[in-house]
C-alpha cells in the first residue's frame, strides 16, 4: 500500500506541474500574452502550486522508499 500511496502523491504533483502550474508560468514569464491582472493571479497560483509539490514531495519520497525498506503496511 505504502507504494501506491507514493504513486498517487506523484500522480497529483504531476498533475499540479502540467495543468496549474506550468500554464500559470507561460502567463508570467510571457511565453502566453496575459493581462497585468492575469499575470498577477497567475503568479499567486503558480506559487501555491509550487509550494503544494514541494509539500508533497517529502512524504512521496518516504512513502516509495519505504516500500523497498521496511514495509509499514505489511
């Protein structure tokens, strides 16, 4: 269980990067015309997004490796 707890932590930070985060950077960095407001709203959702992997990526990290080490549900 311990790796398909992983698996679906990387399966919504992936998420996160391809379908809220990236989109939302092209808008600030410029690569997508946007409006000032716009880019403004997309650089507050991108750093959630960001911060949101950031925050998932430790127990991701636990949860597949503990798979291989010591198997905490059985």
């Amino acid at each position: 269980w311990d790796i398909r707890i992983g698996a679906s932590l990387a399966i919504i930070m992936w998420f996160n990067v391809w379908f809220i985060s990236w989109p939302a950077q092209k808008k600030v960095v410029g690569i997508v015309e946007a409006a000032a407001e716009a880019k403004a709203a997309a650089a507050r959702r991108a750093l959630i997004a960001s911060r949101t992997n950031v925050l998932l990526s430790i127990p991701m990290l636990f949860f597949m490796a503990s798979s291989a080490h010591f198997p905490i549900f059985g």
